[in-house]
C-alpha cells in the first residue's frame, strides 16, 4: 500500500510502498477513508517527541473494515469506523475502572514500542521494520488496529468528515465533558481554536457555558470560533491577551482551556482561573517542556490544574455517542476542514497547519 512514513527531521516526508501485514488475533485490517492531519503529528514531524522510526504517521482516521483477524467478533467487514488511538485492553486497573484514556496498554506498550497492543509492528518497508504511530498510522490506504481501537459506527454519517471524531473532537469536547466536567453557566475561556479548540469550544457550548471567550493570534480562526459557539473573541496572545478576558471577566474565569501546548499558553490559562477556577491542559508542549504557577494563589484561590488525555473517553461509548452528536448538527464538523488533499501532499498539509493557515486538513488515500 502507499503511506506516508517520516525517518527523521533531516530527511523529506516520502509517500511510498509500505508493507502491511494482516491481521492478528483480534485486529481488523481497514480501509482508510480518510485521516485528518492534527498537530500531534507536526509535533514528531518536527522532532519534538521522540517516536521509534521509520514511522507511519497520522493517528486521527476513519474508514471500512475489510477483513478481521481470529477472534474478533465485534466488527466484520463492510463495518464503518472511527478509529481510536487508544485501544482499550479492557483488563488493566484503569480500563476496569472505566477510565479508558488512561488504558496502562497504551501507554506503557503502544506508545514506547511503536507497535500495536502486544507491542509488535504490521508495517514493515522493504524487510525494514516501520512503526505505527499511537496503534493507528492512518496517513496510509489501509490500517491493521485492535479490534478495540476500530469503534464501529453508523453507515449513514459522513465516513471521511468523522475521521475527526477519532482525535480533534473526542479530545476537545472530552476535555470538556469528562475531564472538566464544565456545569451550565460557567465561564470559559480556550486558548488556540485549531481542531481541538475549536472542539473545545463546541463541548463548552453543548454543557451550557454561560461565555465561552476564545483566543488565537488569527482573525480567521476566532471568527470561527464565534459561529461555532464562542461568545467572545480575541486576536492575540500572553499579557495582552490576559487582559483583555479580564477586561470581559473581571472576577477571573471557572474554565480556562490550553488547547496549545506552549509553556506560556499553560501559563495564561491559570494566570486567568478566578477563585476555584481549573486550569486544563490539553495542548502538549514538546519534551522536557516545564511551566510555572504560584502554589500560594493556587490554595488560596482552591484552584486545580488538570491534565486531559484524550479527553478522557471511553472509545467505544463516546465515538458513537459524538458521531451522533454530529448528525444531529450540534456538533458541526465540516466547518472545521480547510482542505481536502490527496495522500502525497502529506508535508504540504503540515507545512500549512505549521504556520497557523491550516484548519482541519483530510488526507484522502
Ligand atoms: N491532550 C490530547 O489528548 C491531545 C490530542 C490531540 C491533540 N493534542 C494537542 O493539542 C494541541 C492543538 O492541536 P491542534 O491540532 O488543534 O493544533 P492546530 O495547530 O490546529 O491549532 C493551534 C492553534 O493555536 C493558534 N496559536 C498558536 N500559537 C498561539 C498563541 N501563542 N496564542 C494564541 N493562539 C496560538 C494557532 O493559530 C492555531 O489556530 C497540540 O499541541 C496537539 O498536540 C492533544
Ligand atoms: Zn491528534
Ligand atoms: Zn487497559
């Protein structure tokens, strides 16, 4: 199959013949329909995480299953599914708990090994062994997931729009709903409106957000932001930015949301929590990043600063439950894509979501 596979900052994105194996006992082979281009992949295309290499990227995907390995019983071809880039292994302590984002699988096996949850690899180029980027590698014609991380889903929605349920919307509105637990009336502010922003923005609108003030250094994204769901807009960043919400929200905000990922984005976030206000940090910095806050007025204010991995979604129940959400147009994703492009001008997508142009991008195979 062609894919788009990264060796290393110094070396060109090629898209190229990849070998996929098939199926193991309990993994379906998919055909992607389409993969959205989010900036968790920039961030290893631009070295700042450290991925095992060569590896296939794009962990954000849609598409149809095509064949299933021994054991599976939950999917069967001609299925539609959103792909999940944490596949529960349902016997850890934290999948037993319900709290599948924080599956011990994925993080300790998937993520170090680059391969899939028994910690071996599919792909392969030329007898090389390649990697899977988060159990998904969906900038590719074809996919090989756990059974557990294609979450079946209905026929009738849009197959290549929902590819961005799988991250950009399960994580934003999952920050919201699961990880924030945003009440009716409260204020909030979101720092970025790319794809998880912008989601961001959406879940805050759906629980009932009393002022939902989204900030970005681009006019264009804000002005999305308030069709979306945002009742406040503001172009910039840092100490003007900072003042400007206090000028809307003098008292100080309930929810500030980091959709970012900069050591000064965190920053804002907190430096803009009222009194028992929560910080959530969605956005991720690359490696070895640190932040500071003040411990005095986190106390004294009771504030909380929370982390939020995808959102904090139990796949198999929030994916159908938001592609719902979709079809129902609470949720509006079509929006949210700048471009559909083919798979070989995978680089050209990150290049253009690297300098903020970008929206959502669909990669087409
Ligand atoms: N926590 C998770 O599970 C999870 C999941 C997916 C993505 N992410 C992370 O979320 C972040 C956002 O991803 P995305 O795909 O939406 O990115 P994106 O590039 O589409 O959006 C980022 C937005 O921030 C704006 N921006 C950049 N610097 C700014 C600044 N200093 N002040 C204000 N606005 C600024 C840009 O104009 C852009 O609109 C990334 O760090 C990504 O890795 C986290
Ligand atoms: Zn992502
Ligand atoms: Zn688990």
């Amino acid at each position: 199959m062609k894919a788009v596979v990264f060796r290393g900052t110094d070396v060109p994105l090629e898209v190229t013949e990849v070998q996929l194996a098939a199926p193991r006992p309990h993994e379906v082979l998919v055909k992607i329909a389409a993969a959205g281009v989010c900036h968790s992949d920039l961030h290893v295309v631009k070295g700042e995480w450290s991925r095992r290499l060569p590896t296939v990227l794009g962990h954000e995907g849609s598409g149809t299953v095509v064949e299933v390995g021994p054991g599976v019983t939950s999917l069967q071809p001609g299925d539609h599914v959103v792909l999940s880039w944490v596949a529960p292994c349902g016997e850890c302590r934290h999948c037993k708990a319900g709290v599948e984002a924080r599956c011990e699988v994925a993080a300790n096996v998937v993520g170090p090994t680059g391969g899939l949850n028994d910690g071996t690899s599919r792909l392969s180029i030329d007898g090389e062994t390649a990697y899977h980027y988060l159990a998904v590698s969906s900038y590719a014609e074809y996919a090989v997931v756990p059974e557990s991380g294609a979450i079946k889903v209905r026929d009738d929605a849009p197959l290549d729009l929902i590819a961005l349920v799988g991250c950009a919307v399960a994580t934003g509105v999952g920050a919201v709903r699961n990880t924030a637990q945003v009440e009716a009336g409260s204020t909030v502010v979101v720092i970025g409106c790319g794809g998880v922003g912008l989601s961001v923005v959406q879940g805050a609108r759906l629980a009932g957000a009393s002022r939902i003030v989204a900030i970005d250094l681009r006019q264009d994204k804000v002005d999305l932001a308030l069709e979306l769901g945002a009742t406040d807009a503001i172009v910039g960043a840092g100490a003007g930015a900072e003042d400007a919400v206090r000028a809307l929200l003098p008292d100080g905000v309930d929810y500030a949301f980091d959709a970012i990922g900069r050591t000064t984005t965190t920053e804002t976030a907190i430096h803009l929590l009222g009194l028992g206000g929560t910080a959530v940090v969605v956005g991720i910095p690359p490696e070895g990043s640190s932040a500071s806050f003040d411990p005095l007025l986190l106390v004294e204010l009771d504030q909380r600063i929370l982390g939020s991995n995808y959102g904090g979604i139990r796949p198999a129940v929030d994916i159908p439950q938001l592609v719902d959400l979709v079809m129902s147009g609470d949720l509006r994703l079509e929006e949210m894509v700048s471009a559909r492009r083919p798979l070989a001008e995978a680089a050209a997508a990150l290049d253009e979501l690297a300098t903020g142009a970008a929206l959502r991008q669909l990669l087409i195979p």
